[in-house]
C-alpha cells in the first residue's frame, strides 16, 4: 500500500513554497531594477560617464549605491509580497480543500444525508479523518435503517394483539359475543402480550444504553441454567423435546436475575424452533477467565448469511419453516450478556442442522 503524505508535511512544503517565491521574486526585481535605478540616479546627479560627466566621488557614489538598493528592495519587497499573496491563496485552496470536503459532509450528515461520503485526498490525517466520516455516515445510514424497520416492526407486533382486543370488544358490544370467562381470559392473554412487548423494548433501550441497573454479585451460571431448564420443562415436555443437562461449574460475577432472563430466552428460543422430537442440551462451564452456558438444539439451523442479522430486532430468517423467527429475545440475551461484559454467539452447521448459542460472562 502506498504510503500517504502527512498533512503537516505538506503545510511544511506549502510554507517553503511562499517564501521560495517570495524570495526568488525579491532577488529577481532587484537585479532588475537596481542597476537601472543606480544609472538613473548617476545621470541626475551629472555624474558618470559621458560628455560633461564629473567623475564621482566616493561618498557620493556609495550614497547613489545605497539609495537605489533602497529603491531595489522598496519594489522588490512590493513584488515578492504579491506573488506570495497569489501563490498563497492558490496553495492554501488545495490545502483547505479537503478539510472544506469534510466540513460539507458532517454539515449533509447533520440535515439527514446519510448517503453522503468524503473523497479520500492524499494526506494520511487528512485521509483517516475523511475514512472516519465515512464510517460515521454508513453507521448512521444503518441505524436510521433499523430504527425505521423497528418502527414497522413495532407497529406489526402491535396489531395483532390490538386487533384481536378491539374486534373481541365489538364483538361483545354489538351481542355477538359473551363476556365470559374464556372471552375476558383472550382478552387479557393479549393485553399481557403488548405489555410484555413494552417492557422487553424498555428493557432492550436501557441495555443498550448501559442504563440497565445490574446487581451483581458472586454466583454460579449452572444454578441459573439449571433453574431456567425447571421453569420451562412444561413447556419442553408439552412439546415433546427432550432437555439434557451437563452443568459443571461456572462461577461469574453478574446479576441473578439478568441473567436468568438470558437463560430463559435462550432456552425459549431453542424450543420455539427445536420440533417434536428433538433435543435441547443445556452445558454450562469455565475457560480461564470466563464462564459460559451453552444451548444446542438440533432443530431447524442457520444458514451461513443469515447468522450475523439473528441478534437484530424482529429479524425475520427469510425461511417458511422458521416464521416465527427469532424475534426480540435474542437481541435482548445478547444485549443483557454484554452488559455484564460478556457476550453471546451462534453458531450452526446449516439450515436443518441445528443451533448452538453460547453466552459467555467474566468470572
């Protein structure tokens, strides 16, 4: 890779530029004019060579050398300060140029413009502020994208519940339905389905923020797993997925209950997309200084493309077999996981070849 010209290297040159021209310009115009000068001088004075020329005296004639340098350097010095004044005006264009490319570009990011990019010139800073503009504006245009995606998202979870609640009113309403039991109990199933949406959302805003309060302490992730895989063995067995444990130690310094909601999340997303019949394994370990709990299902995998996306909002695996997707838990495991300083990945062989997804905190 070329190596770029440092910025303050070309100020430097810029610089030896102006007073090069300067100067050459002074030198120029006095040897030019001097002599003339001095012979216009020699005549006035009726000194000199020539029919009726006294011949100069020595004062004299070094006072007539000295008056037309003065002259000299006087027209000199007017001379070299204009051509620098252009050459000045000239360099510094090229030099503010690029500078003036950025200041346009952040000004366009500013107004909304987030397709707005910066030509790299040729000065290294130059060059790695202009690549940092550049990575600003993509950064940007990618979380305007989202946030307009999770608006519509947001809107779409919103309506089906809202619709069943509203067509369940006017349904009542107008005698066309009982309130009874069966009728209050939909009704209240989807009141707690946009109340719980509102709440993962709330949670999701303050984790990524670094807003979520954490209460850590030391503990055991197995405990934690273990706990989780009890909470939704009903769920697993109702299904016909078979859970398996292999919990060894794994002691960290987190937050219970956080942590907890990642297990959860974990292990609800595996039996979402883990069909009858399957398996959950449930292992939980240290290595160094980390502690881990993995989750492997074997059910309908990941392809390739689509794992770096499964951690966005509402992301949607453009798969009929998974339409349920992997919604907003994901996001919220991984958001909760570096929270605490830790992470979570997924890893899967391929499309009907299972997942396993691996969260991992400081000990």
């Amino acid at each position: 890779m070329k190596r770029r010209p440092r910025f303050s290297t070309r100020l430097l040159v810029s610089y030896l530029v102006v007073v090069s021209v300067g100067a050459a310009v002074l030198i120029i115009v006095s040897r030019f004019v001097a002599p003339g000068e001095f012979q216009r001088r020699l005549r006035l004075s009726g000194q000199g060579r020539g029919p009726g020329g006294a011949q100069p005296n020595s004062d004299a004639l070094e006072q007539l050398v000295a008056d037309s340098l003065d002259v000299a350097l006087v027209a000199g010095v007017a001379a070299a300060v204009v051509a620098a004044a252009i050459v000045a005006v000239l360099v510094s264009r090229r030099v503010v140029r690029p500078i003036d490319d950025v200041r346009l570009a952040t000004a366009a990011l500013a107004r909304g413009e987030y397709d707005q990019r910066v030509p790299l010139p040729t000065d290294a800073e130059l060059a790695a502020l202009a690549e940092d503009v550049n990575t600003l504006a993509e950064e940007l245009a990618t979380t305007d994208q989202r946030r307009t995606r999770l608006m519509g998202e947001v809107a779409h979870e919103l309506r089906s519940p809202l619709t069943t609640i509203e067509g369940t009113m006017e349904a009542i309403l107008d005698g066309v339905r009982e309130a009874d039991d069966t009728t209050l109990a939909l009704v209240a199933a989807e009141a707690r389905r946009v109340h719980r949406l509102a709440d993962d959302l709330t949670l999701l805003s303050q984790t990524e923020e670094g807003a979520v309060p954490l209460q850590l302490r030391a503990m055991d992730l197995a405990e934690l797993a273990g706990d989780a895989v009890d909470r939704l063995r009903p769920q697993f067995d109702h299904k016909g997925v078979e859970v398996i444990t292999d919990l060894g130690p794994a002691p960290a310094h987190a937050d219970p209950d956080r942590m907890t909601q990642v297990c959860v999340n974990l292990l609800g997303n595996a039996l979402t997309h883990t069909p009858a019949g399957g398996t959950v394994t449930v292992r939980s370990g240290s290595e160094g200084t980390v502690s881990f709990v993995e989750v492997i299902d074997t059910g309908v995998g990941i392809v390739p493309d689509q794992l770096p996306h499964i951690f966005e909002r509402f992301y949607r695996i453009p798969d009929a077999t998974r339409t349920a997707g992997r919604g907003i838990g994901l996001t919220i495991a991984r958001s909760l996981a570096r929270a605490h300083g830790g992470d979570v990945e997924a890893s899967s062989p391929g499309s009907g070849k299972g997942a396993t997804f691996r969260v991992t905190v400081p000990q």
